[in-house]
C-alpha cells in the first residue's frame, strides 16, 4: 500500500507515461506536485522502486512501470479455467481461476463477470473462425457466459457434458441434441447427445487469441 503522498506522485508518473509514452523528469514531477526540492522526489522515487511500482532504468526519463502495473491500466484480467476439449469431451471442466488472460479494455467493453477464458486441447475445432482466426490446439478462447445457444446456432458453444468440457458447435433437432466439430482432421465425428446424459452450455466463444 502506497501512502497519500506516494500515491499522488505514482499517479503522475503513470499517467504522465501512459499519455507521452515516456516517463517525466525529476523536474517535471517537481513542478506538476510543487514539491520544494528535486531531493524529495528522488525520496519518493526510491519508496516506488523498493515497493515494485517503478524501476529506475539509469539514463534520461529512466521511470519505467513494471508490466504489471502497464496491465492493470490498459487490460483487464479474464480467469483462466482451465483447459477444454476440442474433441471428445475428456478434461473435466473445473472453474479454478489459477491465472488470468490479460485482455484490453478496448476489447472488454461491458459486464466482467460475463467472460472466462479456457485454453483448447486438440483440433475438432481448427477449421472454425471467431474474428477471423482459427480455434487451434492450445489456443485461448474468451467465453461470454451470458449468451443463450437458442440463439445462435452458427457460433461454437463450451459445453460440459457428464461433467466434462469441449468445445463444438450445436446442431439441436427435435429432442436430439447433436454436438459438431468443424475440423481439418477426418478423426473427428459429431457427438450425439442422449436424454441419459447431462449438458450445460456454458457459453459461446467470442474470440479466440493464438500465442
């Protein structure tokens, strides 16, 4: 935790930084915050390196924000759950956030709570398209929770059935519920959903992000 004082100094730094995408000045903070002498901002500046806000690089405009910081201005972290299937429904689907996806704010634009992510083992799903880009193996993929499969039937839904994951596109026909790959690999055949099994949709890939 950052006292008042400390605080106000971190936020120039910051938004002087995300604004001229260089840090400023000893000076310059000096004049923003009318401190008396260039010694306190430089005391200031060594509780914001030794507290991991700042490193001080060594030359000219030397101020730099650790990447975590950047992140937390710019994108917004999205839990991981885990990994999914794309192809036959074998991990089991367990929503523990043990690391995020950091994603930007540009991109994330509404409700947080509606999106998880989930990384993508294998290729039922390689030849499908979210935004133009493939669902491959190892792929990330965002996932709004919120959005009903009645609704869209062309896009690829996670689903857990019998309380394990995948990835696949739904094809509903009368009570038969049909879950379909869309792949490049001829090993991968839909899977047919009987009144004896249980499935939750837990909604539908919005993107998908290739590392």
């Amino acid at each position: 935790m950052l006292t008042p004082k400390q605080q106000k100094v971190f936020d120039v730094i910051k938004d002087y930084i995300l604004k001229h995408w260089e840090s400023p000045t000893l000076e310059e903070i000096q004049n923003i915050l009318w401190i008396q002498n260039k010694r306190s901002v430089a005391q200031f500046l060594e509780y914001l390196d030794e507290k991991w806000y700042i490193r001080r690089a060594g030359w000219y405009r030397w101020i730099k924000l650790w990447d975590r910081i950047v992140a937390s201005q710019i994108a917004i972290p999205i839990p991981i759950f885990g990994v999914v299937n794309a192809g036959r429904p074998l991990n089991y689907a367990e929503e523990v956030d043990a690391w995020y996806l950091h994603i930007s704010k540009n991109l994330i634009k509404w409700d947080l709570k509606k999106y998880f992510c989930v990384k993508v083992e294998w290729t039922s799903m390689n030849k499908f398209k979210v935004n133009w880009k493939n669902i491959e193996d190892w792929s990330f993929i965002l996932v709004d929770k919120s959005i009903n499969w009645n609704d869209d039937l062309s896009g690829a839904y996670v689903c857990v059935v019998n309380s394990c994951a995948t990835v696949k596109k739904i094809k509903k026909e009368w009570e038969q519920v049909y879950l379909i790959p869309e792949s490049t690999d001829e090993i991968h055949h839909p899977i047919v959903i009987t009144s004896d099994d249980t499935i939750e949709i837990n909604g539908k890939v919005v993107d998908v992000f290739n590392f």
